[in-house]
C-alpha cells in the first residue's frame, strides 16, 4: 500500500481555498489502512450537529470544500475522509492510478473505523450521514447494518445500479469473481462515464465553473486522481448492489433516508435508485429533473434543490 505522505495534507488553491476551522491528518482503520481525514467547525450561529460526509469512488477533500462550506453556514460541522484507495489515503495496488479495492466490505471498515476514531471524540452530535454515489451505497449499506450510528442519512445519486450492463447484476458479478479466481482481480476494467476530462463531454454537471475547479484541484495534486475501476473494484461494487437490491433490503432501513436522484444520470442507474426508494418504510426521495451525476457540483438551481431537500429533512430533528 501507498499514501501521499510528501505534500500538504489538504490542498489549497485560490479557486478552491480551504474551507474555515480546518483540522486535517490520517488514520488507521481496524485493518490497517491508512485514510485521510478533514474536519470543519461550523460557521453559522447555530449548532446543529455534524454532517460525515462519504464520498464517491474518484473523489477527494477538496472536491467538496464548497459543499462544506455550504454545511457549515447552516449550523453543522462537517467531517469526511477519503475511502482507501483513492484521494490522500492509501492505494490498495501497486498502480495506484487505478481505482481499486478488495470487497465492498472494506468501505463499511473505513466508516466504521471513521465513526469510532474520528468521528465519536471530536465532532459534536447528532450525526448525519450524507453520501454520494458509491458513498451513497456505503450509507445505505451503514444505515442497514446499524441504526444506531447515526440520527439520519441523506443520499444522492446512490450506486444502487449501473446502467448498461451485457447482463444482470448478478451475472456480471459471476463473470467478476471467475476473473479475479484466476488472477486478475488488478486489471483494469474502462467504462466510459469516466471520460470526464473535457467539459463538453461530461456526464458529472452541467456547470463549467465547478468543473473547472475540479480540474484545477487535479492539476496542482494530480496524486488525488484515480482513473479506471478495477476487476476487483466492479465485482466489489456489484456486490454491495446486489445487496441493496434484494427484497429484504429495504425492511432494514430503519433510521430516517432521503434520496435525492439525478434525472439525467448515465452514471449510476436513476431508475433502480427509484425502485429502491420506493419500498422503503422510513424514506423519502426525490429525482431532479434534467440533472446530472453530481447533484453537489452541478447548477446552482440544482444545488438549491438539493438543499432545500436535506434543510426540510433534518429541520424537526435539529430544531
């Protein structure tokens, strides 16, 4: 394993400065990985809690300095941590260029680990949850685990389906795991979603702006950047899905959920995210018409939208 140990521990640029009341270093998980970590004291004059926020697979600290700054206006601390494998935390294969890891179980580890060490001493309650993407997933798969690790979950753009798979889920991922018994659980496996290098040609947001500073951040520590998944990393993934999908899944949701989803998303699957959503007892969602993949990165109308989702959630537990 890797980590970026030779820089500092959070970049900071002038279009993406680092958000106020910063603490940032490392941590080691149950199993000995080594993750980077950022916590932020609120802004506002209200204290509300902490938002531990969980990111999506190519993410980093920097990418949500915004969205943060964002959370901290309205009372809440925020504190997150790159999953191994990607960001400032340690790369699980020799090319660490490659998005990769061994079991979908290990991302529950690494929130685990989080909620004890970092999260529990140093942040004040109560907790809420807010994942992305295969964060998104992670917080579903959490909130089902143990209900009594946070007080509510709020989700966007949750990796409960891929779209455009030959087969089902379920196939798919027997084809996985016969590649990786035979040894080539590292090799990467390109979908085209992650060609997200040109604005034009993005499938993550609709706003230049945002986008932009998101390259900028990867220009000035392009160590952060992870590009292709691995075998390893799909079979690991549609592991976790195939979970999330089953029929009993949803009677273990018991602590509040919000799903926001994105109308235009070629990135995960909108409609099972929906099906999923659906049959929960103790949730609620949205989909937002014409958005893309990153609901906190896009359009400030979008954002707005998002928002006012998680503000209406979490007003009759805060106030």
């Amino acid at each position: 394993m890797t980590a970026n140990t030779d820089r500092p521990i959070l970049c900071d640029i002038p279009d993406n400065p680092v958000p106020p009341g910063a603490r940032a270093g490392y941590f080691q998980t149950e199993d000995g990985v080594r993750l980077r970590y950022g916590r932020f004291a609120r802004t506002g004059d209200e204290h509300r809690g902490t938002v531990c926020l969980v990111q999506g697979r190519t993410e980093f600290i920097e990418k949500y300095f915004e969205t943060i700054t964002d959370f901290q206006k309205r009372g809440f601390a925020v504190a997150t941590f790159d999953l191994r494998g990607q960001g400032g935390s340690d790369r699980l294969i020799g090319n660490g260029r490659l998005g990769h890891v061994d079991q979908f179980e290990d991302y529950w580890i690494d929130l685990k680990s989080f909620h004890s060490r970092i999260l529990l001493p140093d942040c004040p309650p109560p907790y809420y949850l807010v994942g992305h993407s295969t964060g998104g997933l992670v917080s579903l798969l959490a909130a089902a685990r143990d209900r009594l690790m946070f007080d509510r979950v709020f989700v966007t753009s949750p990796m409960i389906g891929l779209p455009g798979l030959p087969f089902s889920p379920r196939a798919c991922l027997v084809i996985l795991n016969a590649l990786r018994f035979v040894g080539l659980s590292g090799i990467p496996l390109q979908r085209r979603v992650d060609a997200t290098q040109r604005f034009e040609t993005n499938v993550i947001t609709h706003d230049a702006k945002r986008f932009a500073r998101m390259m900028a951040v990867l220009a000035s520590r392009p160590d952060l950047g992870v590009g292709a998944p691995t075998i390893g990393w799909v079979s690991a993934a549609l592991s976790g899905i195939t979970t999330a999908q089953s029929v009993s899944f949803p009677s273990r949701l018991q602590i509040p959920t919000f799903i926001a989803a994105a109308g235009n998303d070629r990135v995960v699957s909108t409609a099972a995210t929906e099906q999923l959503a659906l049959r929960m007892r103790t949730g609620h969602h949205v989909v937002l018409a014409g958005a893309h993949h990153e609901l906190f990165m896009e359009t400030d109308m979008v954002r707005n939208q998002v928002f006012a989702a998680f503000d209406a959630f979490v007003t009759d537990q805060t106030r």
